[in-house]
C-alpha cells in the first residue's frame, strides 16, 4: 500500500468506556487533530460520572463521525470490544482501533501502526520492541511485573511477539472478520491475550510498532493485582481452549 492509499484508508476507533468524563472529550479532539480518516465508535458501560452524555454530546459536535453504543450496566472489555467490532465491520471502514480512553495509548502512535498495517493482518503498540517503553514514572515493581506478565503469557502459548497484553492494537477488517468470536470466552484483561493467540494460530500477518505506554493522565487506573493474578491463570485456559488451532512444526508470520 503506498503513501496515497495509506492515506484513504478508513479507519474505527473503538474506544469502550467506563467512567473516561475527564478524559474522553480530549480523546476524540486528539484523534481527530491527526492527518487520518478517523471515526470514533464509544461503548459506554453505563458510566456513572456521565461519560454516555458526553458522548451523545460528541456525536452532535462531529456529526457523523462519532458514535455510541449505550449499554445497561459494567458488562466488561470482552463484551465492549465484540459489539463494537460487530457495529463497526458493518460500515466502510478498512481497519478498526482497539484503545484505552485514558490517554495511556499515545494517539499519534496510530500514524506509525496504519503504514506498518499496509504489509500486516494486524499490529501491536508495543511498549517492549525497540523504541517502545512503558512511563518513566512507574516504580520498580510495576515496570517487573508488566514486562514479567508479558514474558510469561508469550511463553506459555509460544507466541513469537514481545508485547501481547497491550490493549493497542489495529486491525484490518478483513482479518477481523475471520476470527471465530464465538469461542472466546476471557472477560477483561485476558481477553486482549485470547485475541493475540488466535490471531497467531489463525497465521496472520503480525506487526509490532513501538508505543510509550504513559500512566493514565486523569482518573482511576482500573487494573488491580487480583485482576493480574486471575489473568494469570486464565493464560492456562486459553492454551486449552484453543489446542486445536495450536499449528505442528509452523510458526506465524510476523513483520
């Protein structure tokens, strides 16, 4: 894809929320602020804080760039990002975005992962490929506990990749479409493994592109050690769910 038709592409920014009122309306004007073809897609867990009326109002302010899916109560990052993929495969869109609402995914990142995604099925932000790394703030312990989080989930599945937790992700939506979302069953963090893995055994075409992964600029971080510890375990689980896909003597394809 040249420089031109990298241009045209169209691309869904699918953003879930949950209580993201300090940071969203900041969000969308920094997407839009970039030289792509970018439409927004929110799904809005019934924010508390009043991040669902902020987002009608951000459909009103760009017209037909911006859209929202209401839902009833806190349904997870599973379910947000299967029904935002399933709304936004129904448009014009070439690729779609998966990323935090929390300023934590840098939005000119998204320049660098749409020309990596012209030779790809599919590209990570990766805070641990060359030139990629996580906020200079974070202590010690928290830096260890990512990169060992990361170490340990590729190990497990044999995934050829360095950085498959990041929720940063492009698709095409081509490649999207190809994957079977009815067998994935992780909720939460787990879940953005699940994908990479099947992604893997499915053979796409994977990218990594370097992310600085800041702290989130305002608000509550929702991640917990219990919420690590589960995915932890949960790794297991998507070793076996998909031991049919898992390829003999094969490896995928990775730029």
């Amino acid at each position: 894809m040249n420089r031109g038709a990298q241009s045209l592409m169209k691309i869904t920014v699918v953003l879930p929320t949950y209580n993201e009122a300090e940071n969203l309306p900041k969000l969308v004007s920094a997407l839009f602020s970039l030289p792509l073809d970018l439409r927004v897609l929110i799904v809005d867990d019934d924010s508390p804080d009043g991040t669902g009326a902020l987002a009608d109002d951000l459909t009103r302010q760009h017209a037909g760039r911006v859209a929202v899916i209401h839902r009833i109560g806190r349904r997870g990052l599973r379910t947000a990002y299967l029904e935002g993929f399933a709304s936004a495969l129904e448009t014009e869109s070439d690729a779609i975005v998966q990323m935090d609402a929390d300023f934590s995914h840098d939005p000119s990142a998204l320049a660098a992962m749409s020309a990596l995604l012209a030779s790809n099925d599919f590209v990570l932000g990766s805070r641990y490929v060359h030139g990629g790394s996580v906020d200079k703030n974070w202590p010690f312990w928290r830096k260890g506990l990512s990169a060992f989080g990361n170490f340990y989930a590729r190990t497990i599945l044999g995934l050829p990749l360095r950085d498959v937790t990041t929720g940063y992700r492009m698709w095409r939506c081509e490649a999207l479409q190809s994957i079977p979302f009815e067998r994935i069953q992780s909720n939460g963090y787990i879940f953005l493994v699940e994908m990479a893995y099947l992604a893997h055994c499915l053979e796409f075409r994977i990218g990594e592109a370097p992310i600085y992964f800041a702290d989130r600029r305002w608000g509550k971080s929702k991640m917990s050690f219990k919420i690590q510890a589960e995915a932890a375990f949960r790794v297991w689980q998507v070793l076996w769910n998909f031991r049919d896909l898992k390829k003999l003597g094969k490896s995928a394809r990775v730029a």
